[in-house]
C-alpha cells in the first residue's frame, strides 16, 4: 500500500525556514525536503516515516512550499512559466492558503504530475481547506482512496465534500458534521514524534511558566484567560503573531517572539510549567499542544474537558482547571512543589510515549484505511 500526504504549511513558517538557511531555495527538491523535516515543525515527515516502519510507501508534498514545488518540476522536467509567483495569505486569519494574483492553474499542474508520478494508492489530504475540491475531483481516478483531515476548526458550509471517500479527524463534533452530510468519518488523534527528544538540549530547566500558541479570532476566550493569568504571574509567551491583540493587552508585555519546530518544543522542554487553552472551539480537549508538552517531559496545566481523561490521568499524568482562578492557583502551586510537578511531568511523558506517539496514530490509520479500501 503506498501513501501520499497533501499538506500546506503557515505561510509565517516558511518565511522563518527560507530566512534561516540561506540559499535553500536554490538547492535540490530532496535538500529542501530534508531540511523542512528536520524543523521538525508541525507534522513534519512524522506520518510518512511511520508508515515506512510498518513497512508501507509514504511521501509527502508540501503543496504551498513555492521552491520545493518548482525544484521538483525543474527535476522531473515540467514546465511551468518561472515568471508567476506564488503568494502567501491566511485565509480568515487560520489556514495556510496556495493563491496567485491571477490563476493558480500551474500550481495545481506540479500536484497532478507529483501524483501520476507517486501513483498513491491513498491520497491524504490534512489541508482540506487549502486546496481545492475541484483540483481532487479530477485527480481521483488516479488514487484508490481520497482521504481528508481535519481537527476543529470550522469549514465551508457550501463546498461539496463528497468528493472524499473517507475523512479522519481527532475531534468528534467534526465527525458527526461529515456524517451528516454522508462522507464517512472515523477518530484518529493527534499525536507525539518522539524523534524530536533526540534533537533537544538536555539542560536545566529556566523558564518558570510559559505559553506558545496563537491569537486568533476562535481564541477570545484564550485571550482573556491569558491575560488574566499574565498580570499576576512571569508568564513568557510565544506566539507567531499578535496583531488580533489589543496594545493595551498584558500578553504583550509577556511576548518574548515566534517559536517554530525544534525551537518550539525546546521552549516546552525548558519550561517547569506550560499552559494550554483550547479557545472557543469546544467542548473537547484535541490540540497538539497536549502532546508536544507532555512528550517532551514538561508539566501541562491544561483546561478541563470532557474526553480528556481518555487521553491523560488529570492530577496524575496532566494537571486540568476550569476557571481561571483555579489555573492561577494551580501554577503557583506546583511551581513551589518541585517533587510533585516532576511527578506529574515524568508520568504524562511516559503516557505519552506509550500511548500517544504518530506510530501509534499511524497503526491506526493503516486500519481504518483497510476498511475503506
């Protein structure tokens, strides 16, 4: 069974990874895709090589990366007009989008050759809202199974879905929507790449409390529980934007910048504590943060919800508040309690690491896939 992956990264991203390797976009398409890897930013190559250890073909295209996209082209010999660009935007502020100022016909052209070369027999698209539906109606009849994912966040009413054979995501509400409208749709969580504690430094721990996570406009709640918690505590936040903040927000006097891939999880693993907020997408705990927190050994004050304790011990292995007071007195409390939080921290790593890591989450996928196959 061979795999593709379809996936789109934050336009901020790829900025941050072209700035910091000068000269990679000139390189060769295996160059760039292994430096992108390495960032270890997002999924990264986490579902392909784990599909590779249970001894299936996996690749991933990174489908808005504008020079692994033409240096593939170059190397496979399709031609496209070097004088068009890609441009970089966030669409409703929330999901990495491909567009052009005129069409975006050639984009789409380096995607169908990457698939009629791949010859997937599951094509799996975790960028349902960055690329486009009409683009997959077309290339269908070159893979076996079209598979979408999605976690929480709200997509289009008015597109027709039906274009997929079966969507996966790690939130339930999200389930019952495409089932409603007759794509099936099954659970699959999100998940840790424990390859990532090979790539960080084991120091002492020197950030008291601190937060990495965005702002945007699904996060009001986030926003107001955050700022609370910033004006009685050193919280340090990282966070790639703070535009939707007002001036007057103590959360920027907390900012200390963005935070991506190794540099991300570095900041979780120097931290004693680290919060979450899920924002205004209820009423399910499902975020990455859950498990980039706890796999890297760090103690996670997240907030309550209903399925969390289907994924972590709340008090054992995760520490979970309801309001923001009962946060507040959480983290002054562990943090004076150095054997307590250590105790919580090292069993949600080990919970982690058993249960939760894209090995895992790729064992499941392979069977869910079977069924559908």
């Amino acid at each position: 069974m061979k795999f593709l992956i379809l996936n789109t990264d934050y336009p901020e991203f790829l900025c941050w990874l072209y700035r910091k390797h000068p000269g990679l976009e000139r390189e060769p398409y295996e160059h760039q895709a292994r430096v992108r890897s390495e960032s270890l930013y997002s999924i990264g190559d986490f579902y392909s090589s784990n599909l590779r250890k249970l001894g299936y073909e996996a690749w991933e295209i990174d489908a808005n990366n504008e020079f692994m996209q033409k240096a593939w082209a170059d190397e496979h010999g399709l031609r496209i007009d070097s004088r068009e660009r890609w441009q970089f935007r966030l669409r409703r502020g929330l999901v990495p989008w491909v567009s052009r100022a005129t069409n975006r016909q050639w984009v789409y052209e380096i995607m169908t050759a990457q698939i009629k070369h791949y010859k997937p027999d599951v094509l799996l698209s975790p960028a349902m809202n960055g690329v486009s539906n009409d683009f997959l109606r077309g290339i269908k009849p070159y893979v076996k199974l079209l598979v979408g994912e999605h976690a929480a966040t709200q997509l289009p009413e008015t597109e027709n879905w039906s274009v997929y054979d079966l969507v996966i995501s790690s939130f339930p509400p999200t389930l019952d929507w495409f089932r409603l409208k007759g794509v099936p749709a099954e659970l699959n969580r999100l998940g840790f790449e424990p390859r990532v504690l090979s790539h960080l430094k084991d120091r002492e721990k020197s950030i008291p409390l601190s937060f990495v996570g965005s702002f945007f406009s699904v996060h009001r709640t986030r926003v107001e529980w955050l700022e609370y918690l910033c004006s009685r505590f050193q919280v340090k936040v990282w966070s790639a934007h703070t535009n939707h903040l007002p001036a007057s927000s103590p959360i920027l006097r907390a900012y200390v910048g963005s935070a991506w891939g190794i540099e991300m999880y570095q900041v979780l693993r120097d931290s004693f504590v680290t919060l979450n907020h899920h924002g205004d997408v209820l009423p399910y705990a499902n975020n990455l943060r859950l498990f980039e927190a706890t796999g890297v050994g760090t103690l996670l004050v997240t907030d309550w919800k209903a399925n969390l304790h289907e994924m972590f011990e709340p008090g054992k292995e995760v520490v979970a508040y309801r309001t923001s007071e009962e946060c507040a007195e959480m983290i002054q409390y562990y943090l004076e309690h150095d054997k307590k939080r250590e105790a919580i921290a090292s069993a949600g790593q080990q919970r982690t690491l058993r249960d939760h890591t894209y090995y895992n989450r790729m064992q499941v996928l392979v069977d869910i896939v079977r069924k559908y196959l």
